[in-house]
C-alpha cells in the first residue's frame, strides 16, 4: 500500500512532526467529542488546523463535510489561509453569522415560500420608531444601549415578555430606564422589524434554528453536508449559538471545541463559558487536552499572569513560558493621568530608540475616554499612533459636537455674563454631562467620559492662567481645543497602537502598557458582583497576556494635576505589587494590601475584602441572623422591583450579621452600607438586629 500523503506533498506524519506533545494529541484526536482548553499563546489555532488537516490526511475527513466556526471573520480566513497551506483547502471556515446566513438564503424560500427578510446592519432607525411609538425620547447613545441590550436579550433566548424578570435576575440596566420599559421597547422594535421586512444579525441564528428545528429534511441535508465541527473560542459562545450548534450536530459528538475559560471577558453580551468548563458533563467519553506551553511571552510576563489569576475563580490553566528570560514587569504608580501618560510616552520613545517599531507596541485601558491623553502625550513627541476599536478622541460624536456648541459660544458671547468654566459647565450640561458619573454602563458611559475628559482639560486651563476675569478665556479654550485635535492626526502607518483591553483580544505586541490600572476603573465602578469583578480580573489577564517581551502595568492615583491622590492601584495587583509598591501610589502614602484578620492571607474578591476575611474561613456572625435579613432583603426587593443585592449584598448583610449595630451611626460604619441605605432600609434593619439580641 503507498503511504498517505497530503496535497501539498508532506505524509500525515509531516504534520504531527511540527507541533509539541500537547498539540500532537489535539490533532490525534480526530474523533469527537474534544475539548481543547488553550491558554494564551499556546498555539490553539495551529493545534486545531492540523488536526483538521491531519484528518484530511489520513482519511478520515472529507474536506467538504468539515466545518470550522469562528467569532471573526478575521479569524475565519487565517483559519483558511492555514488549512490551504496545510493541505486542506476544501474546508468551511465561517462565523456563526455567515454559516448560519448561507444556509438560511439556500433554505428559506423552499420552507416558506417567500423572500427571506432583508437584513439590516444597523437596529438605530427601527429602534427609534419603536421609541417614538411609545412615547419615549431617545438620543442615538440611549438607542445604542437599547440595541446591545437586545442583542443581549436575543443571544440569551430572551423574550420581550421574558425581558424585566431576567434582566432583574442578572443585573442588567441601561441609564435611568426601567426594565419593563426596555421590554416594551424589544417588542415595539420587533412589531417595526416585521413590518419593514427585515431581520438583524441575531435573527440569522434564530431563524436558522428555527428551520432546522421545524423542518427535519432541511436539517436532514445540513447534517449529510457537515459531519465535523470545530468551533474556536467556545468560552464565548452564548446560548443562541449553542443551541444552533445541537441542531447542527443533531445528536452526533463529532465536534471538537477550543478555548480559555480565563478569557471570557464578553459575558455581558451573552457569552457563556459553562458552555465550555462543563463539556465533558454535556458530552460522555469527552477527550480533554490543556495546551499549557506559551510561545508568546517571557517568563516574567507568563509569571504575571499566572500569579494575577491563581487562587480565584477566573483560575484556569498555569501556562509556562517557552521564551528566553526578558526584563521584570514594570509596576509604576503616577500623582495624576496627565503624568501617567507622559510616562508612558516617553517609555514608547525609549523603545523605539532601541529598536522597537512602533507597531509593535500598544497602550491598553479599559475605556475609550482613557486614550485622550495618551493621544495627547504621544503627539507632542511626535510619535504616530493608531486608535483600535473606536474614534480618535476629537473624532468622537460627542466630542465634535461640544466643541461646536462651545465655539458658538465663544463666538455669540451670550455666555460673556458668567465665570467662563461655569460657561463650559452649562454648554456640557446641556449636552447631558453632570458632575456626577453615571451608574450605567455603555454609550452613556462613555460619552460623559469624552465630556469629562474636555472639562478636565477646561479646569487644567483655568489652573494654568489666570483667566478668571479673562473674556477671552472661552475663546482661547476653543483654540486650544483645535489645537490639540489638529496636532493629534499624526502618520498613522506603523504607529502605537492605542487600545481597549477588549478591542486588544486576539492581538499581541513586544511591548504592551496596561495603563489606568486603578480601582474603579480596573475593576469598573458598575462592577458590583463577585461574578463581574471576576470579568473584570480576567480583562486584565487579557490585557497583559498581549505582551512578548516587555510589559509595563501603570495607574494614576488622581485624575487631574493637583487633586488629591485617593485612587489606589487595582485590587487585582496585590499579590503582584512590590511591597514598595503596596504601601505608596504614585508618591502618596496609602494602606497596605487587605489582608485576612484570621490568617493574614492577601484578600482577592470584592467580598473577601468586605467581610475581611479569606472566604474559607469559618463564619463568626449570627447566621440565624444573617438568614432573616436575607428575607426581608428579598421582600423588600420584590417590593422596590429591583434586583436583591441592590438592597445589601450578602457580604454586606454578614458584615451586619456580625457586628449587630445598635444605632444608624454604627450601621453606617459598616462597609457598603451608605448614606442613601441608612435612608431607606435603616428602621428595618436595626429593627431585625433588635430582635435577634
């Protein structure tokens, strides 16, 4: 018998030669059902496109009847442009959308006898006649956040009718809108999608589900079509997708899924990684390979990694680095962001002088608003940038149309009668920004950011002159405003890439910055479970892990020149932080590290640092206690319509339990107990406490 031999002219064997041990067992494995759990840098993409092309080789696989999903369509053509190269060109490598989107145009006409609904790419103009039919009035970022929650909702298998009673349970908002209202929208915006004929993204996968689902020819044919799946960054997939994918299979186990529970950073738009962690319970006789060895970075930045994950439940696979030692992780705390970012900047310059493109070098944060003054720093040293994932700062919808609005002023001078910066103050204002942040998060979010970013630049103006009986102080303002959008538009051929932690997934530099690494931005404000303070450790993880050879974690412990220093470095870094480090911010004195008062273990969670304890230590409060307050939390929930743990969240109800204030000032010393709680819940509580000594 001749030996087997693939089409670019290598033997099956060729292809097991090039991998280490534990990507030679993914590709073995030809046979379903797989799990791959694939740290970062280990090699996934070329584990899975050998084993496909490995069982091309030997047989096994007919091209054809192979599909390989994907979330990009990026990510879908290397996994293309590898599988030619490797012999295997006749294989599908699509997304959900465009599998789904193909089979459906081929499908629909003959199961319903009409044109399929035109797809639209953007929900803005349906969702602002369904807001208009109720009544309510909706700017583009309140329709923005409308439309991501329905994905949400859609990918969830949420329902209008379902919508208030799941969001509640999962903590979900959009600014100051109810959550009945947000339900009554989802059904106004599909009555408005039927009646124009069209269908969204999220549709594509309902209705090809619901045809395999009804039709069992049409599922008979797509499965005689495909009998071997592998699916990419499964730790992402969200219920909708994993339904289709059952329907696909229709009871086979030939499927081999692949990813990292430690980046699941997009539950909020649906993602599930339970789909992933508990394969083998949904999937009898599951083979399980952990790729561990990273080819990325340097053994101080896999060390980083490892060490900002270990003993919390984002824990997934330990990675070990397969690189040459590098330099230490540079952990660099500043007084103010406007310093911070001329650190960075002048850091970027020093590596560039040694060698290192531009390109090969990003500055990450958590949100969009964050990159203005990196733009700023890195354009007065004439270094060229790029900004991923989002407009550049002056480029911002926001952004441009306050600096109209401030121009007319300037020019009108109706505003002449009235300190300038309560001038800026009231145009601001009257675009929507207050001095307070929203609680909220997307769009609303991000544009106060933008408009906070242009008062703080308006007070820094204000401290640096004395324009206080200035009257061209708002027109010198507007000035410098065009200035700064004028000088940001450097080359941006090779530049540093700019960058938020999510916008960075999938990517990697020699040299990373994760800058604005501070509590309540890393993790966010609105971060207020364990479960989203966990997203918000594994962002970070995300955030770092782009690294090869250089990384440098930064934050600033205020926000603007001169104010006090009261941000401390993120929670996240405690167990990473030179104990130098732990004890100042940014040149301020601060308190250590939080640590356990029964055993002096550092504290990882959000509750762990509420209750002061190690969360397997034995509990020391009234528990009897401690489950009558819950009770009445989840009456006095029902009774207010909100979710439980904005009444009190249990580590705040132990803290209670514990302690047994006996008056609104020792309740109000108790951690997450605040002035508008004392208000509202303070009768009751102490009431319960009363009762139980």
């Amino acid at each position: 018998m001749f030996p087997i031999v693939t089409s670019h002219g290598s033997q099956p064997e060729d292809l097991l030669n090039a991998l280490d041990p534990e990507q030679r067992q993914v590709a073995e494995a030809v046979r379903g059902p797989v799990r791959v759990l694939a740290g970062a840098g280990t090699g996934k993409t070329r584990a899975i496109t050998h084993r496909i092309a490995y069982g091309v080789a030997t047989g096994v696989y007919a091209p054809t009847e192979v599909l390989a999903v994907t979330f990009t369509t990026r990510a879908a053509g290397e996994l293309r442009q590898r599988l030619r190269q490797l012999g295997a060109p006749g294989v599908q490598a699509r997304t959900f959308h465009s599998a789904a989107l193909r089979q459906l145009r081929y499908f629909w006409p003959h199961v319903h006898g009409t044109e399929l609904p035109t797809l639209t790419e953007s929900k803005l103009a349906m969702l602002a006649a369904a807001t208009r039919r109720l009544g309510l009035r909706a700017d583009q970022a309140l329709l923005r956040d409308l439309a991501s929650e329905i994905e949400w909702a859609k990918v969830s298998n949420v329902g209008p009718d379902d919508y208030a009673r799941v969001a509640g349970r999962h903590g979900r908002s959009i600014a100051d809108q109810p959550a009945d209202t947000v339900g009554k929208v989802f059904a106004l915006y599909e009555d408005v999608k039927r009646e124009q004929g069209r269908m969204d993204m999220e549709d594509v996968l309902l209705f090809t589900a619901g045809v395999l689902a009804s039709d069992e020819r049409v599922a008979a044919q797509v499965r005689r079509q495909y009998k071997w799946f592998v699916v990419d960054e499964f730790q992402d997939v969200s219920p909708l997708q994993s339904a289709l994918l059952d329907l696909w299979l229709g009871g086979r186990d030939e499927l081999c899924v692949v990813g990292d529970p430690a980046q699941t950073i997009y539950s909020f738009a649906g993602a599930d990684a339970s789909y992933l962690r508990e394969f083998p319970k949904r999937h009898a006789g599951t083979t399980s390979i952990e790729l561990v060895r990273n080819y990325r970075s340097t053994p101080q930045v896999v060390a980083a990694a490892n060490t900002l994950l270990a003993g919390s439940p984002s824990a997934g696979v330990e990675l070990r680095s397969q690189q040459q030692a590098g330099a230490p992780v540079k952990y660099v705390g500043h007084p103010d962001e406007v310093v911070e970012a001329s650190y960075v900047a002048d850091q970027v310059a020093a590596l560039q002088r040694k060698g290192t493109p531009p390109g090969e070098i990003a500055v990450l944060f958590r949100i969009n608003a964050q990159s203005e003054h990196f733009e700023d720093a890195l354009s007065d040293r004439g270094i060229p940038y790029v900004v991923r994932g989002a407009a550049r700062f002056f480029d911002r919808p926001e952004v441009r149309e306050a600096v109209v609005r401030l121009r007319g002023a300037a020019r009108s001078g109706e505003l002449s009668g009235m300190p300038w910066l309560e001038a800026v103050r009231g145009v601001l204002g009257g675009m929507g920004w207050s001095p307070e942040a929203p609680t909220s998060r997307g769009q609303v979010r991000d544009r106060w950011e933008s408009w906070q970013a242009l008062m703080t630049q308006a007070e820094e103006l204000d401290a640096e002159l004395d324009t206080r009986d200035d009257p061209t102080a708002l027109t010198r303002f507007v000035e410098d405003l065009d200035r700064r959008a004028a000088e940001q538009h450097a080359p941006a051929a090779d530049g540093v890439t700019l960058a938020t932690f999510h916008a960075a997934k999938g990517l990697e530099w020699d040299a990373v910055f994760c800058a604005g690494v501070q509590d309540g931005t890393v993790p966010i404000t609105y971060a207020d479970r364990d479960d989203t303070v966990e997203e918000e450790r594994r962002l970070l993880y995300v955030g770092m892990t782009r690294a090869r050879r250089d990384l440098t974690v930064t934050w600033a412990a205020a926000r603007n020149p001169g104010q006090a220093a009261r941000r401390q470095p993120s929670r996240f870094l405690s167990p990473l932080l030179p104990e130098r480090e732990q004890a100042t911010a940014g040149g301020r004195a601060r308190s250590k590290v939080a640590r356990c008062r029964e055993c002096s273990q550092p504290l990882g969670t959000a509750a762990e640092k509420k209750r002061g304890r190690c969360a397997d230590h034995p509990v020391r409060y009234d528990e009897g206690l401690f489950e009558r307050l819950k009770a009445w939390r989840l009456e006095r929930a029902r009774d207010d319509e909100v979710p439980a743990y904005v009444v009190f969240t249990d580590a705040t109800l132990e803290l209670i339990a514990e302690h047994k204030p006996s008056d609104e000032r020792a309740l109000r010393a108790i951690n997450g107990v605040g002035p508008s709680k004392i208000e509202r819940y303070a009768d009751d509580v102490l009431a319960l406490v009363t009762e139980a000594s």
